[in-house]
C-alpha cells in the first residue's frame, strides 16, 4: 500500500525487508524488483544531490545480480542507463557552472574528472574546451612560481583537444 500511494521510502523499507526475511518466497523477485523501483522513484532531477540516484542504481544492480535469469533484467539496464545519464548531467551542469563563475581551478578539476568518469560522453568535446580554456586562465592567473608549468599544461592541454578533436568549431 505504501508503494501504491507513493510513500517510496516506506515501501521500500517494507520490500526489502521482505526479501531478507523471506528469501526464498515465489514473491522474493518481485519484491525486490519493487524495492529497487522505489529507489529509482526516490531518485530526485539532476540539479539536486544524487545519493538516492546512485542508491537506485545499486539496488537495480543487487536485483540483476540476484536474478540473472530474470526478464525484467533488460528494463533494469535500461533504467540504469537513464540513471546514469542524469549523473552525468549533473556532472556535467558543474564544470558549465565552474567555468561560468570563473573558478578555474575547479573548472579543471571537474572536466578532467568529468572526461575520465564519461568517455563516451556526447558533451565530451565541449568538456574538453572547458578544459583547455580554463587551464590556459588558471595558468595566466597563477603566481609566478607556478606560472610556466601550468602554461605548459595548458599547452598539452590544447594538444590533446587539438588531436582528438581537429574538425572542432570551438575557437581554441
């Protein structure tokens, strides 16, 4: 009933007590499956903080894990996959946010992590201007000390984006 009138939490308190209690009950899948939606449920949008987004995706992997053979294991990548994407966008929302503010240090440090969690990204060109543009501005921005070997990171920085991305139309 919690499930039913939307009280996620709850619900899936009760499921997945469910399924430790009683494991090998012909309701154990679906219960599971159901505690597992609930976190996906309890998954908030992508500007807020994600703990319950990488919790759903850790209950669908549980669920997966325990049921292999299941024919709800496809709809459950496939929510993974949408899960994962608004991890990456809010990732992705906070080197935009980084470099908008002119936080350069943090701008760099957020793309380089962005680029290395999401390969395949479709944002990755862009992220990896970000990266460029902000490294050559923290290195301007330095003290003298630290000054040359940031500028020859910007510079291998720029090599890099140059390289994989010849054809790009970012001014670089």
């Amino acid at each position: 009933s919690y499930y039913e009138d939307g009280d996620y939490y709850m619900a899936g308190y009760y499921l997945g007590a469910f399924t430790q209690r009683f494991p090998y009950s012909a309701k154990a899948q679906e219960a599971l499956f159901l505690s597992a939606m609930c976190s996906v449920n309890n998954s908030p949008e992508a500007s807020l903080d994600q703990n319950d987004t990488e919790l759903a995706i850790n209950n669908l992997q549980q669920f997966i894990d325990t049921y292999p053979q299941s024919a709800l294991v496809d709809s459950c990548n496939k929510i993974m996959d949408r899960l994962h994407l608004k991890l990456e966008k809010k990732d992705y929302d906070a080197v935009l946010l980084y470099s908008k503010t002119e936080n350069y240090r943090a701008a760099v440090t957020s793309a380089i992590s962005f680029v290395q969690d999401y390969p395949r990204s479709k944002n990755r060109e862009e992220v990896m201007f970000i990266l460029v543009k902000n490294a050559y501005y923290l290195a301007l921005n330095s003290v003298d000390e630290k000054k040359k070997e940031r500028i020859e990171q910007a510079m291998e920085r720029y090599r890099t984006f140059v390289a994989e991305f010849p054809e790009s139309t970012h001014d670089a």
